[in-house]
C-alpha cells in the first residue's frame, strides 16, 4: 500500500543501510543508556542508609525516575520524527553525562532526586536509537533488527545491577553513576563517527502537532492500545522482582553482598536471547502465537521465585524465565507496532514506551511497600497475579478479535 510519508516517498537505494556493525553499537549504546535507570535496584539499601530514607519508602528513588522516564517518551522521543536524529541523540546523552555526575556527587536527597530525574528524562535515548534502527532496517528484516537493538538494552538492564553491585562493594554507590557517565562520553564519540549523517525529510508540523498527533496514533491504531496495555502489565511484573528483591537477599538469613545479589543478573542473559529471535518470528507471522507462549511462562516463573528462601537455585530459574518471557512479549510488540505506520516510528515508540514506563514505576513503588508490609511471599503472589491479569487480557482480546490480523 502507498503511504503519503516522506520516508515512503525514499526508494530502497535511496534509504540509510542498517550494517550489522551500526545494529550492534545501537544495541551498545541503547544498554548504556537503559542501564541508568536501573543501576539504583541493587544500591536502594545503600542509599537509603546515606540519605536516612525508610525501607518502605527508598522506592520513590526508582519511581521517580521512570515518571521522568515516562515525560521523556512523551516529550523527547517524538523529536526523532521532528528533528536530526543523529544531532538529537548525541545533544542528549551530553547531558545525560552531566545528569550523572550530579547523581554522583549529590550531597542531599534533593539533589539525588533531581538528577535521577533528569537522568531518568533522556534516558529516552533508548527509544530513539530504536526507532531509528527501525527506520534504517528493510521491512523484511524489521523484526530481526528491532530484536537485536532491544538485546543490548536486556543486556544493558542485566549488566547494570552486576556492575552497580560489585562498584558498589568496591568503591561505594557513587562510582556506579560517575563510571556510567565515563562510558556514555565513550559511546557519544563512537556513534558521532558512525551514525548516519544522510537522513529523510522529517515530518511537516510543528512541535504541539506533533504531540498531538501522538495522542492521535491511540484514538486510531488498536494494535498500539493492545500492546500497550500488555507493556504496562508485563513491565509492572518485571519491576515487582528486580525493585524488591535486593531487599529478602540483604537481609538475614541471606545477608547477601551487592556485588552477589548483582550477579544476580547475569541469570537473565537468556531475555536477551529471547528477544533477537522473538524479533524473527514476528517478522515470520507468528507474533500472536510468541507472545501467547511467554505470557503462560511469565506466570509460571512466580512460582519457582516465591521459594527463594530454600534455595537460590530456584531464583536463578525464576529469573531466566522471567526475564525470557518478558523481553519475548516486549520485542514481538515492537514488531508489530512498526508494522502499521513506517514513517512514525518514533511517535509510536514514545506512545507504547510510555505504558512501560508506567509500568515499572507502578511496580517499584508498590513492591516495596508490599514487602515491607507482608514480607516476599506477598510479593510473589502479587506478581503472579500481575501476569496472569496480562494473560488473561491477551486471551480476551484474541477472542474478541480473532478474526484480525492485529
């Protein structure tokens, strides 16, 4: 079908390359970017012991965070179909080096917060590069990139708690975000050399219109409200783990050590691998079938999880199918969305990502404070009731929908 947008207008010869090489620093850059909203998971006993703030409460250090996280996608992201996008990526993640040397010096919980939400804000660079990639990838193999570019940002979550952890055993909380901000200075130089100068006309509006029109794409694609409530419920899950989890491992009869309990992400390098290849079944048709799969394992891995007590082996298998079945639904939702209008990718990105964000900052707030009012088993089962509620949603509108390809 003919589509009036600039980026349709392109022929194929005419539209930037995707080389593998520019994929895989993508996938880099959007790990580093991603990793910063995560690093505080394993350090939250560490700061609240800095700054005085109560167990029930040091959530609000990663809820703030993705609030910001969520205004960014509203606010940021959809400059990619607006503005340069090579000048807006590294623009941003300038100041994202100065958001974390304010998070690593900062001397009060004022200015804690303040930088974690600044760094929360253009932490949206993730999203960007993924449009982007999006753009630069053949429709044929949309998926596949999209799959491979969200593979780094797995890695970048799993990596983030390990490096945070063991930094944190070193050298204290504040290396994490002072070594975070020495790596994105690296990753602005590599992606200034190598990010594609030639680029499309971008749209035509101004940028009120094209805000408005990211309201717009809820009011007329389906497939976007559907995806979009499956992040939001699939990512409170996520959140309900990693958020909490530290807190049962630190203490006794555990008392694990933060370079540990980091390691702990390492258990789910498999969602990296789930998400390159949900990418690829997407692309063959069978994103329906993929996520149906991953939901049923989302709810299963809560019970392995809920016996972390007697055994950390069964965490570790809870995390791997967590992780697994999370970035499965999350990349196939991708896919799918990138599908129904190739030349607002990044509005799309911004209006899906901003259910995650909810998401995560729904579940990191209401995870501690669960926890601390009826200790891990509650929180388990509010976990397991979380997935089975995106389950559930998926099966009724599959039902309700059969007849559709989207």
């Amino acid at each position: 079908m003919q589509t009036s947008s600039p980026d349709a207008q392109l022929s194929n010869k005419d539209r930037p390359a995707m080389s593998r090489l520019v994929a895989l620093l993508f996938a880099v850059c959007s790990g580093l970017a991603v990793a910063n909203i995560y690093y505080a998971q394993p350090l939250l006993d560490s700061i609240a012991q800095e700054f005085s703030l109560s167990p029930s409460s040091i959530g609000i250090v990663i809820t703030v965070t993705q609030i910001c996280y969520a205004l960014g996608l509203f606010l940021l992201v959809p400059l990619g179909d607006l503005l340069n996008r090579r000048k807006l990526i590294i623009i941003q993640m300038l100041l994202s080096v100065l958001a974390l040397v304010l998070v690593g010096t900062a001397q009060s919980s004022s200015l804690l917060f303040t930088g974690m939400a600044v760094v929360g804000l253009l932490a949206v660079i993730t999203q960007t590069l993924v449009a982007f990639a999006a753009h630069l990838a053949a429709p044929s193999e949309r998926g596949g990139i999209v799959g491979l570019v969200t593979s780094g940002i797995v890695i970048g979550i799993l990596l983030a708690r390990t490096v945070a952890g063991t930094l944190n055993d070193w050298l204290g909380w504040r290396s994490v975000y002072l070594f975070s901000a020495s790596l994105t200075l690296l990753g602005i130089v590599a992606l200034f050399f190598v990010l594609p100068r030639q680029q499309s006309i971008q749209v035509k509006q101004s940028y009120t219109q094209l805000l408005g029109s990211v309201l717009q794409l809820y009011r007329e694609l389906r497939v976007l409200r559907v995806r979009g409530v499956l992040a939001m419920l699939i990512f409170t899950a996520f959140s309900i783990l990693w958020t909490s989890m530290v807190l049962p491992l630190s203490s006794p009869p555990l008392s694990l050590s933060h370079t540990v309990i980091g390691a702990f992400g390492l258990a789910g390098a498999a969602g990296a691998l789930a998400a390159a290849r949900a990418g690829k079944l997407a692309d063959r048709g069978l994103g329906q079938k993929t996520t149906g799969v991953a939901l049923v394992i989302l709810l299963l891995s809560w019970l392995p999880i809920g016996y972390v007590h007697h055994s950390l082996w069964f965490l570790i298998l809870g995390v791997i199918l967590l992780d697994l079945a999370v970035q499965a639904v999350h990349v196939t939702n991708q896919s799918l969305i990138y599908e129904v209008r190739p030349e607002a990718q990044s509005r799309l990105t911004a209006a899906y990502m901003i259910f995650y964000s909810i998401g995560s900052a729904t579940g990191s707030i209401v995870s501690t404070q669960v926890y601390a009012w009826a200790g891990w088993t509650a929180v388990c089962w509010l976990g397991a009731g979380v997935s089975a509620a995106a389950l559930v949603f998926w099966m009724i509108d599959r039902y309700m929908h059969r007849n559709l390809d989207r």
